[in-house]
RNA sequence: GCGGAUGUGGCGUAAUUGGUAGCCGCACCAGACUUAGGAUCUGGCGCCGUGAGGCGUGGGGGUUCGAGUCCCUCCAUCCGCACCA
C-alpha cells in the first residue's frame, strides 16, 4: 500500500474492533478504574453535527489515554430517548413514537462509530427501554418511601416517620415538609382516617402529589419544570407558559437545598456553572420579622389607641382568650361622653329600630349584633364587630339636604374605619321587613369575618416578611404584599376593595413574562390596612405590588426605600415618606446609593455596622418573640408530571383517592398502547385513552407521566452494571467504579440535569443504596461549536436603479427627470413634445395601467404618457428607449413593454457588493471552500438558481461570511460524515481537538482542516520511502531524534493530564515536522510516537502499528514515559537583554558560574554597543530563562 | 443592575505561569517540480521603516531589572441571573 488510504483502513480496524470486542470493560479489580462519561444525548431526528463529537472526541482522547495509563475505563454510551420531539412527530403522523426514536437512535450509532469511539456498546442504555425504566420507576418508589429528616440532615425511609407520629404525632418532627403541615399527636394520629393519613404523609414524602402553581404551557398541552421555562417561554419550541393552579407529581428537591449548594465545593466543575447552580438555588441569610396589623386604620390625631397601646392591650387580651373581640371601639374618655346618648337611645328606640332590633338579635341572623354602639366619635344603630358591619335605620330627618350631606361624611369615615354601612328607611323596615332583611343576610354572607380576615390586632394575625437587611428596620415606611398573597382580601378595607380587586385581577390573569417584561414601571394599590412596625411600634400602610413575588420568601416584604432600589421607586411613585437610615445617605437625592455604613435613624441600632446592626436586630426580635433568623432558597420543589405519553409511567394506582405504589413484583408498569398520542375528550393525559388500563384491573393508575429528566437522573449507575435484572446497579459494582470521573457535556445543563442528577443521588445515598454523595467529580462543558455561514448576494432590480439607468439615456434626448405637477411625481416628461415615460414593474403596468392613464389625464392633459418596466430597463433597454425616440417623433409607438421580460439571476461577489442593492442570501456552506463559492454546484443546487449569473472578483465568486447558531435553516450545517468522507474520522477527530480550547465557544471552519489532514499524510510517509514501500529502520536512535522523542511525549502527557486537548496536536506536529527534517524512519522513535498519537489517531496508528509487526491492537500498549535524561543540554542560548530589551542571543554553557557568565555578557560586542560606554548598574541572571543587564 | 468569562497577526490559536510575544495550522506572497494542480517541496509572512531601529497582546495608569501574565481603572464582546426582599 502506498498511499494513505484512511477509508478503507478506518473501515478495517472499526470492524477489528467491534468484533473482537476491543473497548469492552470488564471488571477488573486489580486496576484502578477511570470512568469517563459523555452527557447522554437525545437522539434527535436531524442527527448529529461536527458541534456534537466534540466533547465526545474529548472524552475518548481521554479514555484511550487512561487505558494506555494502566486504567480500567468505563466508558458508555447510550440514549436519553422519551422525549417531546418524538411525540410531537406521533401526534402529527401517528407514527409510535418508540419507532421514531428507534430510527434516530440508528441513525446516531452510525454516525458514532463512523468516528471511531471507543464505546464500550455492550453496555448501551436507553432510557425508553421497560428494562431501563423499570430501574426509573423502582427509584420513584423509593422517593416515595423517603422523608427528609433535618435532624438527621438526611433522607429516611417513611417508617421511621410513621413510628414517630405513632409515639410523638409531628410535634417534634423536623423534617422538610409541605409549609401547611397541621400539627397532631401521637393519639390524633391514631385516630386519622387512612385518607387523612396518606395526606399528611404526602406532606412529607421526597416525592408527592400536591396542588401547586405549575408551569402550564398550553401548546405543548403539559406542565413544564422550571428550568424548562426561559424568559416565560418553554425551552422547547418557545410556547407561552402560563401559571396554573394543578394537582401534581411534586420532586422535593428543596429538601436538599443546603446540600446541594455546599458540596458544589467538593466537585471539580468550571466556576461559572457552579455559579450557575448557586444562582438558582439561591441561598439568602436573613430574618423573618412579624407585623401585626393595627386594630384600626389609624388616622393622625384623633385620640384613636396609638399602635404601642394596641399591642399591649391585644397581648393581654390574647392570654385570656384567643378570639375575644375587641368590642372598645372608642376611647374611654370619649365613651364617658357618648355613653348617656347611647343609653338613652337605646331605651326609646324608633319603630323601626325595634322592629329591627327584634329579628337581629341574638344572633338572629349567626353574627352578634350591637345596638346603639360607640364608634369614635358616633354612635351607629347596630353594628356587626366581627363583619365591620354598620345598619342605619333613617328617619324622616334624613331626607333634609343638610342631614344627607352629614350622614354622607358620616359614612365616609365609618368607611375610612374600615366598616361597611348600608342604610334602610323607616318606612321600608316597616313595610318589608323581609327584604331589609334579605338583604343584610346577603352583606353579612359576603364579608369574610373578622375570625376569617382578622383584620387588626383583634385576633391574631401578622403579616411576616422576609429580609436580608434587618439593619434598616427603622427606615420601614411601608409593607409591600405580593397580589397573591392570602392575606390581601381579608385585610383590604371596604373602600379600597374595588380597586385592589381590580389590581389583582390583573396582576394574577398577566402571564410571567408580561410581568417580567414591565420590570420598570411602579405600579401598586394601597389596602387601606395598616402594620405596626416593631421596632419602632409606628404604623405603616399596607400596599400590594406586582414587584413582590409570591413564590420568595413570605410573599410579602418590608418597604425601606431609603436603602432599597425597588422600594425607593415605589415610594417615589407614591408619594411614601423616606427615612434614611444608613449615616451619609441623609442628603442624597438616592439614599439607596449607599448602601452600608453606620446605623443613623435607628435607636438602639444607631452608629453600629451593617453587620453588627443585622445581629443585634435579629437578636432584639427573636428576644422579644416577632422575629427570628431565617435562611430562604429560591430553589422551588420540581415538578414531576407531564401529561404527555413518550414518558415513564408513574408505578402509582388510586384507591379512593389515595395514591398507593404498586408491587415492586409488577415493575416494569409498561407503556400501554393507546389511539392517538392526545389528550382525552374529558381533558385527561394522554394514557387515559388506553383501554382496560388498571392496577389488578380495578384501580385506575397515574395517567401522568415522568419528565425527560426522570430517565437521565440516574443513568450513570445503570452502565456499571447495565443487564442486572435484580437491581438497579449491584453493590459490588457501584463500590468499585463509585461514581463518574470525568463528565463532559453543555453547560446548558447546569440548571436541569446537572442538578436534578446531584439530587437522586443524593437521596440514593442517604438510603444507603450507593457510597458517593456526588456523581460527577469532574466536569469539562465544552464549548458550542457555532455555524459558520455563507452569504451570496442577489442583486436587486429597484425602480430607484431602474430610474438611474434610464436617465442616462432619456436626459440626453431633453426629458426632465422627477417632473411634479400636482401631487403626482411623474418619472420622465419632455415638456416640449408632451411626453411622459413612467417606470413601473413588469406587474404594475399590467394590472394597474387605467389607474395610472386617468391620473396623467388629469394632471398632465394631452400628454403623451407610456410606460417602461423595471424588468425591461435592465434586459432589454434598448427596445425601451427605441419606444421612446419613436413617441417623441410622433411616429406611431407602443406604449406598453411588448415582451414579458425575466430579470437575471444576478449575484455579486463580496468585495463589489456595495455598487449594487444586494440582498444576502444563506447559501449551504458545503458549496464554499475558503469563502470560494462552487458556482456549478451552486446553480445545481436548487432549480430557481439553474439560471445564476455572477460578477466575479479576480474570476472568482467571494462569499460573505457570518458566525451564527448552526443550523438547518441557515444551512451552514456540517455533517460529521462528509467530513469523514472526505479526510477520514483521524483528520476529523484531530482538528477538532486542534480547534482551540474544548471550553471555548468557535465557530465551525473547514479551512483549516487541511493542516491536520497533511500532518496524518506526513506521519504515513515517515514509516514510508518515496516509493510508497513500507520502510522502517532498525537503527539505534540519535540523541536528537530521542530528544524530539521524550520532548514530545513530556508535552503531550502533561497537557494531556490538564485536560488540554489542543496543544498536543501542535506538539505533534512539531514532532512528525522534525522528525522528518531528520528523515528518521526509525523504529525506537516511531513506536512510541504510535501510542503516543493513538488516543487522538486511533486508526492510522492502529494501521502503521500492525505494519511494525505488532499482531495485537495499539490499544493494548503501554503508554511511553518519558526520561529527562535525553532532555538535558550542556548550553542554552541566553536571550540577553539590556534594560529589559531584547538586544542578542549567547550560547553559554550552562554549569559555567554566574561570574563569568556576567563577564561573557558584558565583553559582548551587541552588549557593549547598547552599554554606550556606561557601566551595567546590575546584571541579572534567571539560570536557564535569560539575562538583563540593568545600566 | 448583579455575577462570571473573554479580549494576542487577515483567521483558529500558542507562550513551560513574571523571563526571547506570535509556536502549530489556515489564508496569503514568492519560488521549485509539473501537461495540469484542490498533489508535493522550499522560502517569506505582526505593524511602521530602504535601513539602523521603533512600535506592538482592547485603552490608560501602576508594581518590577523585566508584564500578554500581577494590581488599579476604563472600554468592548459573550454567557448566566435578575423587581430575590
């Protein structure tokens, strides 16, 4: 063989390999293992691109080098394949989505091994498979069975919970837990139902069923994950995602919040997905500080109970009884005077007051009712306390203008009090007492009671925030709700009802990314209730805003404007006072510039630090009972259900509502065949359609299924010990390979996989089920390999130009250009023989020619007027203006074009595109060498271009260029396998590497890819003579050639072992390039150069190998070491500068002392000329790196 | 806005971690061999300058005998997060 014929040797040794099981991993204890995974791909219909082997030539570099190490490799491969893509093409065909997926997977297996990986395949998975998933399932079960314990800070199984409820109830159960968990005892659990029973133990489990606001993405008709929504849209295909309110398969990932933030410092991972991770878990340390509401909406003055007294009296009130109203709805100074009228009025009561009195009393109508009742400065005829509920029954008095507009102003401040009135007549109690009293029924139904709302401090209520900035309590000025937030309909006032109504409404029906998009605009509504702020015991309006978030911390947050960007516009916008809290922010127009110093405004906090001030404040509230540390995660618990069929099934049935697992015995729960991949017509997930589906034929399953991440979260155990049918992986096999050594993959992960993977490894971990808390020591994301496009530019034909051509020739002949009579602008007008030449295209004149000869009639009469196309002007202009010459002689002439004309198919190269109005047109990148458009194939390539014409640069066509997303509509896709075609897998997998950094993002370039194609080249003809024979000497290597040698393979290793894959390839290179200069062709140097390359070359070197006699695979070698010794020199050529500028280069020996090293330096000619006759101030000398002489 | 990363010839990149900036490859230029070249080989190739030399690692400043590398500052690009309390 002479030449380097890369098809059918890769061909050969690929078919080696796989059928003498090469790369297969076996369990061989004596080595140390290595394992080596690649992300688990999804097998996607459009196959793979040169971006994705990226990180996979990466990680096989890497497994052949450990292999040739002395290691025990694990390296698989396999498919992550439920999936949308797959199902969404069954909805559109009804093909079953396993076949779509079947068909891929094929697909990307060839594609695979045309590149020549080192998979081991016997160990393939795929997550679709009953024999994978059954493993999913089993693992559901255990989350299922599985609580976290805090005290324990670990996962246990359930039992252990149970036996607690049944010695302790919950009451001194810390564990992770739904946030509305009641409490019991040991003897009420007892006594719960099975149903209450399984409901609180939902409460607790790893995973559960919960209603919850979920991401509802209607177009994909399923809920999505939250990393599965970006900028309010579903990551995939970018549908609308709105919040809903759903019963769903819930992941307590939040369980492990703290966890999994700190051991991200254990894993080897780049900076920025740490970052990535720690951003979404979202750890923030700080506390959480109760307000109570105040008992009225005070106003200023007035003599009302201030704040401070509130509290006092609520608290002693609350000793006594928890729910006693507060019925003193005066002062008492002011009660001394009001007394004697009440009493009187109650003793001679109107009529109509009795007659009312009498069917709302004792509790009639369930509520208790007041009559003649104090309230500040009134007495009102009845009152409700506990529905802040006012009936005036209206005496003849009261239809007298100046008694209305008192009654009116009466009712204004009751109102502002935060109590409804309504008003009845005398005569209508009189005469329909009925509908009087339908009609308080009706108003007492529809106010939430006190009991409920608990407005003010008359029962318990408190509304709890949360801040990171305690310190700057002081400066509260306002409380801030979230729309959402539960308390915000019981503590609105009557008054402000509507329009927080209103406000919420909108707020609730506005979809996220509406709300995202309007980050910068304040909006908010005022409750009319009002806070106490503790600390300061001052009252403080209650607002609700859209920029408080439901889903953080308590929903509702303290307002600091003083120190708070967002709290400070929105006071701003109010009109809200501002209290500066933080020394030096006094004067400021935005006191939130600073935002830390010394405490100024605060009491006892004042001329403390930040830090001092968020302890001691912490302290002071936790002292005094209305506050207390607290950390808070943004990390929400996942959801876990999709409604889609390409998912496992949930191994869960339903008896009488409650979720039972099924037998472990009956996993795999399989697929069921069903119809139509749909909803139901009732709106059920797909499943539901399948028929006789049901657990021991009676209870109906989950119809939900799993997530794509269900599937991917584990599969890193499954390939230690993929054909185990006992369990999911064997304990001796998961102790030996432990967990992945190296992981590559996106960095798209990181919020996704990345974390939900750490989880369930986790929660195996704790139950004792594998022995590493982490699953991926090291990870390398590698960077995305961008599209490289190509540009033609099609020349466009515009009236503009058109107009510009034609001039050149109707000017000459005396016509006027642009001519404007009236509002028309005409093209072309010769004045003196009245003739008009427009231009118009090809289609205009044809459809729109009446139109156009009425309005020259009207402006330009007796007017000869004809039309030019576009189309015309630029085929055949000649004709055109031979038209013209003919109208101007009075001859007779057509005024229409004669021809249908078809303009060329005009392209201009790149460097003269700016004469011409261009369009850039995408053009497939495989029809462009080095920016040189293939003009043939180009014409070839779609029927509409047959016709293309070019205006070449230097007789070439230049294409433009651009670096964007690769992909099919922008046809600068490169397939792996034409470029295999054409310079084989060892070329493609070597410029990969030689790109540049695996980490860094590049665009996708072939022109480069020449340069390792010829180092492979270079390297045949080093085992080859000129003849093409195979010609490989015996002789003794010189001292050169094993310097060469031992340089290259010290290099490549300790690049190798830092993960960087680039610059062995130089080193290469270099070494086949010198290696050559010597002619060498012996084989103590080109045999380790073999191993050596093997990694990144695995089949010209398996090829040249077997050439050298070899009858076993390269990749049983052993891996070269290097020796220091060939590397030693006697001198070194000392770069000498003077005054750390280069000025020469001696060769002095290197065991020559440092003193007579200065002296050669100095005595140098070069030297002596820059030393300008000065002596050298210092001379340093770095042994071996250089010299500087310092004048 | 916050956080992270990056910035070096026409292009992809390299620089033993403070010691000769531009290795290796592409493209380009010149030449050789050839009927031919999308083969192969040789030489050149940061910028300015005929030259000596000067200038050069995003800009400015600093530390140092010496800075692509360390410090300060500004700018640009990319990525992530974002009313997160």
């Amino acid at each position: 063989m002479a030449e380097y014929h890369f098809r059918e040797i890769e061909a050969k040794w690929q078919k080696y390999w796989a059928e003498n099981n090469i790369y297969q991993t076996k369990e061989n204890t004596s080595k140390p293992k290595y394992y080596v995974l690649d992300m688990f791909p999804y097998p996607s219909g459009a196959g793979l691109h040169v971006g994705h082997p990226l990180g996979y030539i990466a990680s096989d570099v890497i497994a052949r080098y450990k292999r040739a190490k002395g290691f025990n490799v694990l390296h698989p491969m396999g498919f992550d394949s439920f999936g949308l893509p797959a199902e969404q093409y069954a909805i559109q065909t009804g093909q079953h989505p396993a076949i779509t997926t079947a068909e891929n997977i094929k697909r990307y297996k060839e594609q695979l091994k045309n590149i020549g990986f080192s998979y081991d395949w016997s160990r393939e998975v795929q997550t679709s498979d009953p024999a994978y998933y059954k493993w999913t399932q089993w693992i559901f079960m255990r989350l299922f069975e599985a609580w976290y314990n805090q005290k324990a800070n670990k996962a246990e199984h359930i039992h252990t919970l149970i036996a607690e409820f049944e010695k302790n109830g919950n009451l001194q159960v810390e564990a992770a837990c739904d946030e509305d968990t009641p409490t019991f005892t040991a003897e009420e659990w007892k006594n719960f139902s099975e149903k209450q029973r399984s409901d609180i133990l939902l409460k607790y489990r790893l995973t559960y069923l919960a209603n919850a606001y979920v991401n509802w993405c209607p177009a994909l008709g399923t809920v999505l994950a939250n990393d599965e929504v970006k900028d309010g849209v579903s990551e995939r295909g970018g549908y609308p995602v709105e919040r809903k309110l759903m019963r769903q398969w819930m992941m307590r990932i939040t369980a492990y919040a703290e966890r999994l933030l700190q051991d991200l410092e254990t894993l080897d991972w780049s900076e920025s997905i740490k970052e990535v991770q720690r951003n979404w878990i979202g750890k923030s340390m700080g506390a959480e500080v109760c307000f109570y509401l105040t008992p009225n909406p005070l106003s200023k003055g007035e003599g009302a109970i201030t704040a401070s007294q509130s509290i006092e009296k609520e608290n002693i009130e609350n000793k006594n009884t928890k729910h006693s109203f507060h019925w003193q709805t005066t002062s008492p100074e002011k009660w001394e005077k009001l007394k004697e009228f009440a009493r009187n009025n109650r003793k001679n009561p109107t009529n109509a007051e009795n007659i009312l009195w009498q069917a709302i009393r004792n509790r009639n109508l369930d509520v208790k009712f007041r009559r003649q009742h104090a309230i500040e400065n009134f007495i009102v005829d009845f009152v409700c306390l506990e529905k802040k509920l006012i009936i005036e029954v209206d005496g003849a008095v009261h239809f007298e203008k100046e008694q209305q507009e008192f009654d009116k102003i009466r009712t204004e401040y009751l109102n502002y009090l935060g109590y409804q009135v309504i008003r009845f007549t005398n005569s209508e109690v009189e005469n329909d007492l009925e509908k009087v009293l339908e009609k308080i029924k009706r108003v007492i139904q529809n106010t939430p009671s006190l009991l409920e709302r608990g407005l003010g401090g008359e029962v318990n209520k408190t509304i709890t925030v949360f801040t990171t900035r305690i310190d700057t309590i002081f400066g509260v000025t306002f409380l801030v709700l979230a729309p959402e937030h539960e308390l915000v309909s019981e503590i609105t006032t009557p008054d402000r009802k509507p329009e927080v109504e209103a406000y919420v409404e909108k707020a609730i029906n506005r979809s996220e990314r509406e709300r995202m998009s309007e980050v910068k605009s304040v909006s908010g509504v005022f409750t009319g209730a009002y806070a106490i702020n503790p600390f300061t015991k001052e009252p403080i309006p209650i607002w609700i805003s859209d920029y408080v978030l439901a889903g953080y911390g308590t929903g509702a947050v303290m307002g600091v404007p003083s120190s708070d960007d967002r709290d400070f516009r929105f006071a701003k916008f109010f009109g809200l006072p501002i209290v500066p809290v933080i020394e030096g922010t006094e004067h400021l127009e935005n006191p939130t510039e600073k935002k830390y110093g010394k405490m100024i405004n605060s009491g006892f906090l004042n001329g403390l630090d930040t830090q001092e001030a968020i302890e001691k404040a912490i302290q002071y509230a936790e002292e005094n009972g209305f506050g207390k540390r607290k950390i808070n995660y943004k990390l929400r618990d996942a959801v876990f259900s999709r409604q889609r069929y390409w998912g496992e099934p949930v191994p869960v049935y339903f008896k009488e509502g409650v979720p039972y697992l099924i037998d472990e015995n009956d996993l795999p729960l399989v697929l069921p065949k069903i119809d139509k991949y749909l909803p139901t017509e009732t709106g059920e997930p797909p499943l539901g359609r399948a028929e006789n589906w049901k657990y021991k034929g009676i209870y109906d399953y989950e119809l939900n299924t799993m997530p794509g991440w269900a599937g991917s979260s584990w599969y890193w155990l499954r390939y230690m010990d993929p054909h185990n049918g006992k369990e999911f992986v064997s304990k001796e096999k998961e102790q030996y390979w432990k967990n992945v050594d190296l992981y590559i993959g996106g960095a798209e992960h990181g919020t996704g996989h990345l974390l939900y993977s750490r989880f369930w490894n986790k929660v195996l971990y704790d139950l004792g089920y594998i022995s590493s808390p982490e699953p991926f020591q090291k990870m390398i994301n590698q960077g995305m390999i961008q599209g490289r496009s190509n540009f033609v530019y099609k020349v466009l034909y515009k009236e503009a130009q058109a107009h510009k051509r034609l001039a050149e020739y109707l000017l000459p002949l005396g016509f006027e250009a642009n001519v404007l009579p009236g509002d028309m602008q005409l093209d072309f007008v010769h004045k003196e023989k009245k003739v008009a030449v427009e231009i118009r295209s090809q289609s205009i004149i044809k459809e729109n020619w009446q139109n156009y000869l009425s309005k020259y009639a009207e402006f330009m009469p007796d007017c000869q007027v004809m039309f030019v196309s576009v189309e015309e002007i630029f085929t055949n202009v000649e004709e055109a203006v031979l038209r013209v010459r003919k109208a101007l002689s009075g001859e007779e002439f057509v005024q229409f074009p004669e021809n249908d004309y078809e303009l060329p198919n005009l392209f201009v190269s790149y460097n003269l595109r700016d004469s011409y109005e261009t369009v850039a047109l995408h053009v497939d990148v495989n029809l462009v060498e080095n920016d040189v458009l293939d003009i043939d194939a180009f014409r070839k390539w779609r029927p509409d271009l047959a016709n293309a014409e070019f205006i070449l640069e230097e007789g070439k066509y230049i294409c433009g260029a651009e670096v964007e997303k690769m992909s099919k509509s922008k046809y600068n896709v490169v397939n792996p396998d034409n470029v295999v075609e054409r310079y084989g897998a060892d070329t493609l997998r070597l410029y990969e590497m030689f790109l540049g950094p695996l980490e860094q993002f590049k665009p996708w370039n072939t022109n480069g890819i020449e340069g390792t194609h010829k180092f492979l080249r270079k390297l045949w003809r080093l085992f080859h003579d000129e003849k093409g024979n195979f010609n490989v000497s015996e002789q003794e290597p010189t001292q050169a050639e094993l310097k060469i040698l031992h340089h290259t393979i010290k290099r490549v290793t300790e690049d190798i072992e830092r993960f960087s894959f680039n610059t062995p390839v130089s080193t290469f290179m270099i070494c086949v390039n010198e290696l050559t200069d010597l002619k060498c062709n012996k084989k103590s140097i080109l045999e380790p150069l073999l191993v050596l390359l093997a990694p990144y070359a695995p089949h010209i070197t398996e090829e040249l190998w077997h050439l050298l006699g070899h009858t076993e695979s390269i990749n049983f070698a052993t891996y070269p070491d290097y020796d220091e010794k060939h590397l030693q020199e006697s001198t070194f050529n000392y770069p000498i500068s003077v005054n750390g500028k280069l000025r020469t280069n001696i060769e002095i020996a290197l065991d020559l002392p440092q003193a007579d090293i200065e002296k050669i330096v100095l005595s140098n000619e070069i030297v002596q000329k820059w030393l300008e006759g000065k002596s050298a101030k210092k001379v340093i000398i770095v042994p071996k790196k250089i010299v500087n002489v310092v004048v």
